[in-house]
C-alpha cells in the first residue's frame, strides 16, 4: 500500500493492508482499520489508529496506540507511550512513562519511569520505578 508524506511525517490512508514489514524514517500517523502482518520499525512518534493490528514487534520513539488495538509482538518504545482503551499487546517495554487505559490486556510490562494504571486492566508483571493507579476510568 501507498504511504503519503507530509514533511517529516508520513501517514497510512484508512483500512490499508501491509504484507511483510515496514521501516518509516520519521514520525508516522496510521489511520483506523490498518493492518502490519510484519514488524513495524518507526524512526521518531507513532499514532496507531483504532482497530489497528500488527503482526509483529514495533520499535519507535513515542507512541499513542488506540483503542481496540492489537499488537502480537513486543512494543519497544524510547520515551512515553499512551495504550487506549481496550488495546491488546503482548508485551510492552519504554524508556519512559508508560500510560494504561481501561480494558488494557498486556503481558509483561517494564518501564524505566512510571507506569500509570487507569482503570481495570489484565496484565503480567508490572516493573516500573513507580506503578500508580490514578482511577477507575469511565
């Protein structure tokens, strides 16, 4: 499928399809519905649209991953990321702040910084300098 690019973005147009894997060399904006059936290597921030799928590991500096999200790999990201409601990852690793919504399913989780939990979650084992529940979500 066809990535448009704005400056030193690029973006995925809507219900797109991706065989193998993808390597973008900026910051990256996936629209609802798109699909990775392989890795998926982002050189700067990454927004995952809602209803999104990767079928293996995605390594990125920042990221915001959607609601109804699922990612079968490890999500390796440098600084702070942002899991949405409902989102399904298999494992999860940042440098930075790590951010839970509620519905969250997600295996091991390690953060050099502070995991925020926001509501009911299923996870594995949480490692962080802090782990702080800061509600019960909607």
């Amino acid at each position: 499928m066809k990535v448009y690019r704005q400056g030193d973005s690029f973006i995925a147009p809507k219900g797109s399809f991706f065989d193998g894997n993808v390597q973008i060399p900026g910051n990256f904006i996936v629209a609802p519905d798109t699909h990775f059936w392989g890795r998926l290597d982002v050189g700067g921030s990454l927004e995952l649209g809602p209803r999104s799928t990767v079928g293996g590991d995605v390594t990125c500096d920042n990221a915001v991953i959607g609601n109804q999200v699922r990612i079968k790999g490890l999500l390796n990201v440098i600084e702070d990321v942002i899991i949405c409601d409902e989102a399904r990852i298999r494992s999860l690793h940042a440098g930075g702040n790590i951010t839970l919504r509620p519905g969250v399913q997600v295996g091991e989780v390690s953060s050099d910084e502070t995991i925020f939990v926001c509501g009911k979650i299923k996870s594995g084992k949480l490692t962080g300098r802090n782990v702080k529940v800061v509600g019960n979500g909607p």
